[in-house]
C-alpha cells in the first residue's frame, strides 16, 4: 500500500489555531506529516499540536503574524530549522469584513485586510519558494469564492481575495517548470470564526456572526476538500455547487450573479 500524500512532508500551515485551519491541521495529521503550525494566538496553537500529536504528527508551534514580513521569514527559518525543508505551504491565515462600503468610518480596514490576506502570502511564498524549488513542493492558496467574484458587504476582503488569487495564478506561469505547484481553493461561506471576527465599518470586531450557521459549510467538510484538492494537485478547487455554476454563468448573465451574491448575503448562506 502506497504511503499517504504527506506522510512525513514538512507543511507549514497558517491560521491554524481555529476554524478551517485547525480543521485542516488535524486531517493532515493523520497522515503523519511533519506541521508547523502558525497564527497569533499561541496557546490555541499549542493545543492543535498536541491533537496533531495524538493523530501521530510532528509539529511545532511557531506564533506568527503573517502581515509582519520578519516574521513571516522566521516561521519558514523555523521550519527549515526544524525539518531540514519544507514541502508544502498552506497560506491559510485571513481576515474579513462586514460592511457596507458606503458606511465605513475607518478607511484603515482596506489596509488591514491586504496586508493580511494578500501581502502576508506574498511574504511568505517569497522566504518559502527556494526551499519549495528544491523539494519540488507545493503552494496551497486557501483564498474564496470572493476572490473570483464580487461580494456586497465584503468589499475589501473581496479585493484582498482578487489581489490573492491573482497573484498566484501569475506565479503558477513563472514555476512552470521548477516542479513547484500551485493549488488555489476557494470556498463558499464556511462555519468558522471568521464572521465573528471580521471587522465592521468602525473598524472594530462585530462580535457575532450574521450567518445562518446551520446552512453553512462546516470547517471539517472544507478541510477534507480541500485536502482532496491539495493531493490531487488541482490548479483551482471551487468548494461549492453555486460558486461553480456561476463561474461558467458570470460571463453569459452577471448581472444574475450580482442578485444571486446579494441573496446570499442577505440570508446569511
């Protein structure tokens, strides 16, 4: 029997301290890879490891703020430092937003919002790409079905998105031919704490999550597609049945699109 995609791969993962992070933590170790774990928050992080432990991983906790480039480029020498190299990247880490365009007070969000889920993959994807280039590795892109389309409410975290999935599909053309792949998911709304966290038109938390979480994707289901997406090496893995419909109908009918995403959000699914 053939081992396991990422058995003893050394993957470094951020955001892993909750939500689809944790989620896809825990998936991997069960194929016993080697993680290092990232994300602010330092003790949620030391208790994914020790699951990931017990499901039969290596891992190491290395706290981390992906929109700080040191310290981006301290979790990969730790990494390397820890595993000898490094195989696989999992830019995970990302923030949100809830609020209309028209009502924001703090224009910083937007600032906020790129350097978190654009500049930090690319900080990251630059200090990891040597070591990718010599395991012939893997770069995995968690970005969003806003990343390929518009949507009302999350008008920065879209762009950041749009800015992040740009970017990769650019460097995909570049490594063509070094062995480096490139695997960019983009999920639908998922149960995370995301929503509770994102950041309101003052530029503070909302605290509570408008989404109809019972109607929603749970981080676990996400982690196992994109886990299934991320073995097979796919160039793009759109998570939900309407985000893949509507990337073949935008063209024909955006304007359907725009009224199906406004629905959406409205709903809370």
């Amino acid at each position: 029997m053939a081992a396991p995609t990422y058995s003893g791969k050394s993957i470094v993962l951020t955001g892993a301290s909750s939500g689809i992070g944790r989620a896809l933590a825990l998936a991997l170790a069960r194929q016993r890879p080697r993680l290092a774990l990232a994300a602010r928050d330092a003790e949620s992080l030391a208790d994914v490891a020790d699951e990931c432990r017990s499901l039969g991983a290596e891992a190491v906790v290395v706290p981390t703020d992906v929109s700080d480039p040191q310290a981006a480029e301290f979790l990969i020498e730790t990494t390397v430092a820890s595993f000898g190299g490094i195989d696989v990247l999992v830019n995970n880490a990302g923030a949100s937003m809830i609020a209309r365009f028209d009502e924001v007070t703090d224009l910083s969000i937007f600032e906020s919002l790129m350097r978190v889920n654009y500049l930090g993959c690319v900080y990251l994807t630059h200090y990891a790409l040597p070591h990718l280039k010599t395991s012939r590795g893997q770069i995995v892109a968690m970005a969003s079905l806003a990343g390929l389309t518009g949507v009302p409410t999350r008008t920065g975290y879209a762009a950041s998105k749009h800015a992040e999935i740009g970017f990769y599909d650019s460097l995909r053309i570049e490594l063509s031919d070094t062995g480096v792949d490139v695997t960019v998911i983009a999920p639908d709304f998922v149960l995370s704490e995301i929503h509770r966290r994102s950041i309101g038109p003052d530029g503070r938390p909302v605290g509570q999550s408008p989404m109809q979480e019972s109607r929603i994707m749970t981080a676990e289901e996400c982690a196992a597609l994109a886990l299934r997406a991320m073995e097979r090496r796919q160039r793009i893995a759109v998570l939900s049945a309407r985000g893949r419909w509507g990337r073949f109908v935008r063209p024909l009918a955006p304007g359907l699109i725009d009224r199906i995403a406004a629905r959406a959000v409205r709903e809370g699914r």
